[in-house]
C-alpha cells in the first residue's frame, strides 16, 4: 500500500492546474447511458472514481477508450442492467446508474451502496422520487431491484431533503420519461448545474437550471444524443490548493479554475485575513500577516461546501484564536480530528460542532486518512509541521485527487510516495 511522506516547513510558489471536477464527472458519465450514440468526455481527472465507474460502464456492455483525461463512450452495446456489488462497494456514486439505467431499459438491478465512514448515506429519497414516477422497487439480496416496463412517468418529486445526487439520478430518469417532471427542493450545485445543461443540449427541455426547482420534459424513452462536453473544473480541488495556499502563507496561483465556484470558501479565507487576484480562469492567493479564526457551517450550495470542512479545519488550527466548525450534512465527518490532534492540534469534538484551539505549532507523526478529503487535510497539515508527517492509506486520496503530491511538489513541497 502506499502512503505519503511530507517534509514540513516548505513556502509554496509557483501555478498549479486544477483538474476537471470528479463529482461532475461522475454523473455525466452515468448519464451517457441514456443515449445510443458515442459520446466524448473531456477535462476528465486522472483519479481511481472515474476508471471505476468506466470500469462498470463496460461490466454493463458499453464500449469505453479512456485515455487520461479524455474518454469516448459508446452504450449502443449496453447488454446487462445489472450493477455488480463489487463495484458499488468501492464507490457509493455508482448508485447514480440507476436512474439511466431503470429510465432506458425499463429494469436493472444494482447493488446497494452500503454505509459510509462520512455517515450513514441512505438512498430512499432516490428510491422514493422513481416510485413516485411510477417504477416499482425491490430490495432483495443487498439489491436495488427497479422495473418500469411501459416506461416511467412524469411526476412531480418534492425531496424532503436537498440530495445532489438523488436530483441527479431523477434529473437522468425523467429525461426519457413519458411527460414532465417538476424536482422541487433540488440540488443546484454547479455539478448538477452541468448535468442538466448536458441534457439540455441534447435536446430535453429542462426548465429552472441553477434553481431550487426543476421542471423536466420527457423525451419518452427515446435515446439523446449528447454533444463532446467538457467537465467543469474541479471546486474542492480548488478550494484545497487554496488552502494549501493558506496554511503555508504562500502566494500561488491556481490555472483553469472558476472562482464563482469557489465563493463560499474564498469568502471564509477572507474573512481569515488572506487576499485573491481573481481573473476569469485563475485565482491568486496571497499570505496575510496571522490567520484570524472564524466560525464555519457547511450546508448545501452556495452555502459552505462539506466537502471543504477537513481541509479548513486544518487551516484553522494555525488561527489566532478559536474557530466552530459545525457539519450539518453528515454525521460522522470529523474523524479527522483525531488525526489532526496526533499531529499537535488541540481540537474538542462535541456531536456534530468542533472547536479548533489555537497552538504554537503542529509537529510531523504518522496519520490515517479516514475518506477523502479527510485525507487531503492531512496532507494539509503536513505541510506545516515541523519534521516528518507520514499520511498512511491514502487510497482515499487517489479516488479523488488528480496527482496531489506530483502538483504540490511543483509547487515546492517536499512531498513523495512511498510504499509501506
Ligand atoms: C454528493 C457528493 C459529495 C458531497 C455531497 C454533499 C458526489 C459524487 N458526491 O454526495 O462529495 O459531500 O454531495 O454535498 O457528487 N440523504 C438522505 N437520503 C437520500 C440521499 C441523501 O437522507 O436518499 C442525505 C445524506 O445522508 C446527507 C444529505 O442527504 O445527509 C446530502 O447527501 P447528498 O447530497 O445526497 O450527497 P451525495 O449525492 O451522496
């Protein structure tokens, strides 16, 4: 297994180019089931989640030619509707096969995604919303088992929670169901955002892009046919080289980025004390004199992203005073914590409220990467402290990050992979 060994200490100069969004990526790719015709990708990211869900695309009968950051997808081969457990065990994402699947072929069966170390992760508010379009669902033998053989309905869904990928997955089912579908509390974050014009294009009227309530029209079960699209840049990876930035009090800056992604977060760096160039595709991130605390809640878009809570958690352990994080989204997302206190952090966990202490300096020590992003705020954390930090399983990191440790050595780093 591998893991990563970080010398503390180093400033940070120089660009670095952000790669396409994973969590665009990933939806856009299980959309290419709704078409019979070959479709091309770009400004894909060079991470594990990607191969994986391609990988599940050719389980199901497509052919798929990946090369880097560029693949070309034909389903017209689709054979099988079943979505092997297998596969949905290693990334609970593959969950948005379903709605595609269920909307072109009338029937599929895929796994459940199972529990997650972020929380719990339940998938009823999908299941409910295909009901409601008429689809009858199943579960039986850790199978989602859907069937709609005269096709799924338009329907009116009211999402009693905001779930990007639940409006995902119904955004993709209603594109070929017979009549309209109005999503009301929708997702609207800039991946969904991308989803939805990648179908329009295709020709499926959406209504309300970007907003709170969706109104899809049908196509009927016919298949689209998709324009290239090329995926959006990636916001978390972003946010944490901004970061990155931050907690080494290093001016740097980040290529093919969208800033108006970004607010929430740069709108909390500035409140910490530190400063931005922004030009239309980079932003600058310049050293302050001390990093101010600052409270913090994570909510849904175009609110503070859950996706960044690790990484600031990290930054705001160098901060002057005491900083609140509060995590609304999920319920088990601090296990980083523990982590980040090996590493000297005097952080106080509290349900789902943490209060980050100040102290005089993080000292390097071995550390686990829990999920994701938990992983890159370690690695975060690593930058600063003194002597030798050690970040250990970063499989978590490879299913989302694009290079972390080749793009942070560029940027000066002392930063390497190595194998235990
Ligand atoms: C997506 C992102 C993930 C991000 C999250 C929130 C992808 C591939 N992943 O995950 O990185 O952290 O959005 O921004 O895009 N919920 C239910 N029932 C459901 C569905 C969701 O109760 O059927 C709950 C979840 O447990 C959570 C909240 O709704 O508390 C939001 O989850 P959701 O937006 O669905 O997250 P994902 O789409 O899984």
């Amino acid at each position: 297994m591998d893991y990563l060994q970080i010398k503390g200490g180093n400033k940070l100069q120089g660009d670095v180019v952000i790669s396409g969004a994973k969590n665009a990526a990933l939806p856009i790719i299980a959309a290419t089931i709704l078409s019979d015709k070959p479709i091309t990708l770009t400004n894909l990211p060079n991470v594990v989640d990607i191969r994986t869900l391609l990988k599940l695309l050719g389980m199901l009968g497509g052919s798929v030619d990946h090369q880097k950051t560029v693949a070309t997808i034909d389903n017209s081969t689709m054979s099988s509707t079943k979505a092997v457990y297998e596969i949905v065990s290693q990334m609970r994402a593959s969950i948005l096969v379903l709605g595609p699947l269920l909307a072109r072929f009338g029937e599929c069966e895929v796994s459940l995604p199972g529990g997650c170390a972020i929380g719990q992760r339940p998938i009823d508010l999908h299941l409910k919303a295909l009901e409601a379009m008429g689809a009858t669902i199943d579960i039986r033998g850790g199978y989602v088992r859907a069937e709609a053989p005269n096709g799924l309905q338009g329907a009116k869904i009211i999402f009693d929670k905001i779930t990007v990928g639940g409006t995902e997955n119904i955004v993709m089912a209603a594109s070929l169901a017979k009549g309209v579908t109005t999503i009301i509390n929708a997702a609207k974050e800039p991946e969904v955002v991308q989803l939805c014009e990648m179908i329009r294009d295709a020709g499926v009227k959406i209504e309300g892009i970007g907003s709170n309530e969706l109104i899809i029209h049908g196509t009927n079960q016919k298949p689209l046919t998709f324009q290239e699209t090329q995926i959006i840049p990636d916001r978390i990876e972003a946010g944490t080289y901004l970061c990155a930035g931050a907690i080494t009090q290093s001016k740097i800056t980040l290529q093919q980025v969208n800033a108006e992604d970004i607010r929430a977060s740069m709108n909390k760096l500035e409140e910490m004390g530190f400063s931005f160039d922004i030009t239309p595709n980079s932003i600058t991130i310049h050293p302050c004199q001390e990093i101010k605390h600052v409270d913090l809640i994570t909510t849904e878009y175009p609110g503070f992203p859950t996706d960044m809570q690790a990484q600031f958690m990290a930054v705001l352990v160098m901060a002057v005073g005491e900083s609140l994080i509060e995590e609304r989204l999920f319920e088990n997302r601090f296990m980083h914590v523990s982590e980040l206190n090996r590493l000297g952090a005097d952080i106080w966990l509290k349900g789902n409220i943490a209060a980050i202490r100040p102290i005089e300096k993080l000292y390097g020590a071995d550390v686990m990467a829990t999920d994701l992003r938990a992983s890159s705020a370690l690695v975060l954390a690593g930058l600063v402290a003194q002597g030798t930090t050690n970040v250990h399983r970063i499989y978590h990191l490879d299913r989302g990050y694009d290079n972390l440790e080749g793009k942070l050595s560029k940027l000066g780093a002392d930063i390497v992979r190595l194998k235990e």
